[in-house]
C-alpha cells in the first residue's frame, strides 16, 4: 500500500538559498583544491556553520526539515559551483535521507541517529555501494559487540567526517553475514589514507579507510544481510540515495553550460552546438526530476521495479550529462582546455559519474532480469 504524501516539518527556509549563498566561495576556492587534490575542509566548515549538514533532518527532531526533493536541490546548487564539495555532500545526505525515511516508518535508531546528527551537526562518510552486495573486512564477535579489521575504498570526505558508516562480514554460526554499523571516526584503529590522487573530483577526500581491530558496539549495529545477494534494503538505499547523487553532476552540467554560453556570446555558428547541449541537459534534467518524483518525499514503497525504474533514469542522467559537458567543451573551445579553467575540471569531475551504481552495461541488465522476472543479479 503506498503511504501518503508525507510533510516532514519543511520549514519556510529556502535552503538552495542557502546553498547558493556559500557557492561563490566555493567556486573561488575550486581550483586550488582541483591543484592540490586536498580536500574541501574550509567548505565543510562553512556548511557546518550554515547547518546545512543537518537540513535533511526533520525540523521536530531539531533539523532543517528539508524535504528529499529540497536536499537534491542543494546538491545540485552545490554542484554547479565545486563538484567536489557538490558530491562530498551527497554522500554525507544520502545516508541522513534514507534514515529520514525509516524514522517515518518508526525505526526507533534511525530516530535516534537523526536527533545526534541535529544536535551536533555530526557529518557522516560511507562505503555504501562501494562495498555493494558482497562487502568486505572481517568481523568477529567479542563481549559487547565485535571486533572489525577491513580496508575500505572511496570514502568521500572521511577527513571532515564525524562518523564512519561501513560494513563487514561476520561468519557466524548460521553462515556468513554482512553487518552494517556506524562508528565514530575517531575510533581507535581508524587510519585514514592519504591516497585520493585521482583525474576528476580531486577535493573529495575519497581515501582508503583501513580499520584495525575496530570496536563496534553491538548497539551500532543497525542492519544484516546475506553476503553477495540482493537484500530489500537497497530498495530503500537505491531510490533515496541516486537522485541525491544524481544532482551534483546535473549541477555541474548547468554550470558547463553557462560558461559555454557565455563563451558563444556573439558567435551565431555556435547555435546549433548550443541547441545541442541545452538538449541533453534537459533530458538529464528530466531524468532527475522523475526520480525525485518516484521518491516522492520518502512515500514510496520499496520495490524491485522502483529501483529497476531509479537505476535507469541515472544511466540516462549520466549519459546526457557526459553529452552535454562534452558540447559545452568544443563550444568553450582552447581556453577551456588550460588547468585552471572552470571547464577543464568539470570535464574530469564528470567523469566519476559513471562508477556511481549502477555502471549503465550492468544496469541494462540488472532491468533486464527484473523484466523477465530473475532475480536481479545473478549467482556467480
């Protein structure tokens, strides 16, 4: 049965303002982190200060009750002024989201999360779909809880993070299982790597993680799977979680193609380039705003075809935001092809886009076996 539209105490304030009011900052700060490849720390400060690390939380549970579609928006105004601080973002709101969503449904953790998240504007970094369906790390139980060794990839701005969601397989006496637990960054035990030194989003801080003999309370624990099969929890994750992601780079596709505009200004041979590009971000565009759609504010019931359905609509996104940053390029011309130029690193930021799940081969045929009624991804 499909819930209602649900108001999660939205408050009056217009939180993309927010997020535009600290994007000419950012935009100015964007090139020396692209240069260094260090990450967006003065950004993080300035959205904590700006509470916006908190928005997402409902206003009773003392957030800025922003609604699922209003995070998108915020990412996306984001996006189009630092990629890198865009995406960062994302991947601290997405999991805030999907415990926004449990939390409706009367999960009494996620509740108690979102409260600690608010009070403290405690900033989340994940594995997530990183560590995907098989996970990896061990964990073995001890008194109170268990006992974690693991290296995780692609931790999108652990070095401003309060908290540490990830994952790890436990080998019990029922078989082998994945946990999903959050623990303090600062656990001993928690090394972050140095090692983000990559062509596109350079400012994430997306370092390894290795975890040494990591505690984790038993009460951490908010989740358990079976390894290397589909759980109905990535129907909650994956609708929640992609249009959030998706709008960094449809951000940075808006913003390629003002400085491509600004670039033609005078110049009516570049007309048919232009209808090109704004053709394709419009398509990406529309790709967004039907996942925002489906997502409907957290009522949607989860299900396969609703995943299916997100998981396409982001290959369609990501192939037309590719197109239209790829026109917006050759319209910009030299000048965008020099390090230091706003378009130079959105054309190497976009590129990450494609190793957000699901890459667009796989998702044809992660649709595809739902459509003939398989199980969505095959036994290996």
């Amino acid at each position: 049965m499909k819930l209602e539209a649900i108001d999660v105490n939205h408050a009056a304030l217009d939180w993309t303002d927010v997020a535009r009011d600290v994007g000419d900052t950012f935009a100015a700060r964007a090139a020396q982190h692209d240069q260094d490849g260090e990450f967006v720390a003065r950004n993080y400060a300035d959205l904590k200060t700006r509470r916006l690390f908190s928005a997402g939380v409902p206003s009773k549970l003392g957030g800025g009750g922003a609604s699922h579609a209003d995070v998108c928006a915020i990412v996306r105004e984001l996006g189009r002024h630092c990629g890198s601080t865009g995406l960062s973002y994302a991947m601290h709101s997405h999991p805030v989201c999907v415990n926004v969503f449990k939390h409706i449904r009367g999960d009494a953790k996620a509740t108690g999360a979102l409260g600690k998240i608010a009070a403290n504007e405690l900033v989340i970094a994940g594995t997530g779909a990183n560590d995907w369906l098989a996970s990896n790390g061990e964990a073995i139980e001890v008194d109170g809880g268990y006992r974690v060794n693991a290296h995780k990839r692609f931790v999108s701005g652990g070095p401003g993070a309060d908290l540490f969601v990830t994952s790890a397989i436990f080998d019990g006496d029922d078989g082998p299982e994945v946990i999903h637990f959050a623990v303090p960054m600062a656990s001993a035990g928690i090394e972050i790597q140095r090692n983000w030194d990559t062509l596109g989003m350079r400012g994430t801080g997306s370092n390894d993680i290795v975890m040494q003999d990591v505690f984790v309370p038993a009460e951490a624990v908010v989740a358990r799977r079976p390894v290397g099969t589909w759980h109905p929890m990535w129907d909650v994750i994956v609708p929640v979680a992609l249009p959030i992601i998706v709008s960094c780079y449809v951000g940075l596709a808006e913003s390629a193609a003002t400085y491509a505009l600004q670039s033609a200004s005078g110049k009516p041979h570049q007309a048919p380039a232009i209808g090109q590009m704004q053709s394709e971000i419009a398509v990406a565009q529309m790709a967004l705003e039907d996942m925002i759609r489906i997502v409907d504010n957290y009522a949607f019931t989860p299900d396969l075809s609703i995943t299916s359905d997100v998981l396409a609509r982001k290959a369609i996104a990501a192939r037309s935001v590719k197109a239209a940053i790829e026109t917006a390029s050759e319209i910009a011309g030299g000048p965008g092809f020099y390090r230091g130029h706003p378009m130079e690193r959105i054309v190497r930021d976009m590129r990450a886009f494609h190793f957000h799940p699901l890459p667009e081969r796989i998702q044809q045929e992660f649709s595809g076996r739902i459509a003939l009624g398989l199980d969505p991804i095959e036994a290996r």
